[in-house]
C-alpha cells in the first residue's frame, strides 16, 4: 500500500517519479513518513482532521501567512493536481488527510541548546502576525471548566470499574476550581491573537542555520501572553528546574520584539489549562469515546489516575513558576 500511496502522493504535489514507497517516520499524535522522489526528500504527514476541516483550513492559512512574515519553519508543499484537496492537503483513499513538507535536515532539541533570544523573538512575531478579536470558541483546554461534563466521566468510569476513577472521585473539586481559574483567565485576556498554539520544545528542530519551527495543524486564535508564558516554561524546564537567567532572556526577547511584558501565576493558566486537556483526552479514550492512536488503554489510564493524582503538586509548581516571572 505504501508504494502505491507513494506515487499518488508525488503526482498530487508535483514531486517527480518516486524513488521508493513512504517510509514509516514516527507516530505520535500523527503518522508520519519519508518520501524520496525526483525533486527530493520530503516528509509526509497524516493529519486526522476529518472532524475539523474548518480549523484545520484556518491553521494552514496562517501557516502561510508564517511563513511570509520570515518564520523560521518547514516549508509547506503545494499540491498541483485537481485531486481532491484544501488548502495545501490532499485527501487519499484509506489514509485521509496528508500534507508534504520539503524536508528540514536537522535534530531535536537536547539540553544543551540555547535559544531564549530565537524563542522570545519568535512568539513576538508570531504575535505581530493577524491580532484577533474575541475567539468565537476557546481552544478545548480553556473551557473544559463544565462540571456536568466531569460528572459524566466519572459515572461512567465507576460503572465500568476504570482505574482512574476513584482518584477522579476525590481529587474533581481541585480539577474543577482548576479548571474555572483557567477559563476564567482566558476570557479576562485582551491580548488575542491567531499563532502557532504547539511552540514546544519537540515541535523545534535544530538546523546548521539555528532552530524551525514545525507543526502547525493547531494554529488558531490564543492570548499572546498566555502562549509566550507557557512557552517560556516548557522550554526552560528541559533539564529540570527553570533557570532564572534563561526565563529572563527569554522574556526580554520577547519584550524587545513588541511583545507585551508577562508576569504573575494567572499568566500560567494555559498549562494548567494543557494539563487538563491531556487528562481528558485520556478519559475519553479510556472510555472508548476516543480513538487510543499509538497508545494502549492500560498505559493511557494509568497515566489518567497519574495526573489526576499530581494535579495538586503540579497547580502548585506552576504558580510558582510564575512567580519567578
């Protein structure tokens, strides 16, 4: 089957004759592959999007505009046939969505790299982007404050004798008091923007010209400063603790490339906020509401009760990581 997507994937883009079937790259939230044809070596990306094609559309128009604004990202290819397509996508039969992407010769992030100037510079263009006015739906992590919602998992997780389910009984007051302070937060913003929504350290490549962003199937409207304090953390918390010296010369690249100064715990709601998410994409697949992808259930659930059990510690350590801003 690989070989004959192959060849459909390199007539939709336009990629020459292929040299080879699609070569299996990674699968973590999407499956990935390396295709090598006449023009090229490229990367070849399932995005399971069916049930999002607005959004999906939305985020590869902002891709583009990232892309002329000088971003340093991979390159999206064009499709150039009529086959069925939106976008820069191409829907293939037996697989669905795929993107392809000139191929980014370079590595994953290890601790010894530094790029606080390219990570504040980054998110203050980014930001500089397409401002936006009151998203007309949060991102999932910003709203998941419906305790109605809560009470379903938890009934029927406790029907069906889910690990995770007692934890969930008795750490929901803290997950729901959690979950109102972030979406509180989030409507209170007046920073809204359309970015990238994924600028993690495993969606950044480093290359001999320094580092590129990739995966942008999310992009959609955020609050600047809410993404650029979670970016801040997750990208100074990669060898353990935040170093003070990396957060401030994170966040004065920030500043200094117009972005708005960022202080205080309720700027880090949108980790809390991401916490939650994955916990609840964890119970809906527990439940079979969701598909597990690469995962398996009993690894999925017992992470479920992992962070469920953690969430306190874990609020905790994020307010006080902003309070070091």
């Amino acid at each position: 089957m690989l070989d004959a997507t192959a060849g459909v994937v390199a007539a939709a883009y336009g990629l020459g004759p292929v040299l080879g079937p699609l070569v299996p790259l990674s699968y973590r939230s999407s499956r990935t592959w390396t295709l090598t044809a006449r023009e090229g070596r490229f990367l070849v990306k399932h995005v399971p999007a069916e049930g999002w094609r607005d959004d999906f559309a939305r985020a590869m128009r902002f891709e583009q505009k990232a892309l002329a604004a000088g971003i340093s990202m991979a390159r999206p290819v064009a499709p150039v046939s009529t086959a069925p397509a939106f976008g820069c996508a191409v829907e293939v039969d037996g697989i669905g969505l795929l993107r392809v992407y000139e191929w980014v010769d370079g590595r994953p992030l290890d601790d010894a790299d530094e790029v606080s100037a390219w990570l504040g510079s980054t998110l203050a263009r980014l930001h500089r982007i397409e401002p936006s006015g009151r998203p007309e739906a949060a991102p999932e992590w910003y709203r998941l404050d419906d305790r109605e919602q809560w009470d379903g998992w938890l009934r029927e997780g406790e029907r069906l004798r889910k690990p995770w389910a007692p934890v969930l009984r008795d750490g929901l007051t803290g997950i729901l008091d959690s979950a109102a302070w972030v979406s509180r937060t989030f409507r209170e913003a007046d920073d809204y923007v359309v970015t990238h929504r994924d600028v993690e350290p495993w969606n950044v490549l480093m290359t001999d010209a320094g580092p590129v962003l990739i995966d942008w199937d999310v992009a959609g409207p955020d609050s600047a400063r809410l993404e650029a304090a979670q970016a801040t953390l997750s990208f100074t918390t990669r060898a353990g603790l935040p170093d003070p010296a990396v957060v401030r010369r994170t966040v004065e690249a920030y500043v200094d490339g117009g972005g708005m100064p960022f202080s205080g715990a309720d700027v880090m709601v949108r980790r809390v906020g991401l916490r939650l998410g994955r916990l609840a994409e964890r119970l809906r697949m527990s439940l079979g509401r969701q598909e597990l992808g690469p995962h398996e259930v009993a690894q999925v659930e017992a992470r479920a009760a992992a962070q469920i059990t953690d969430m306190p510690d874990f609020v905790a350590r994020v307010r006080l990581f902003g309070s070091m801003l």
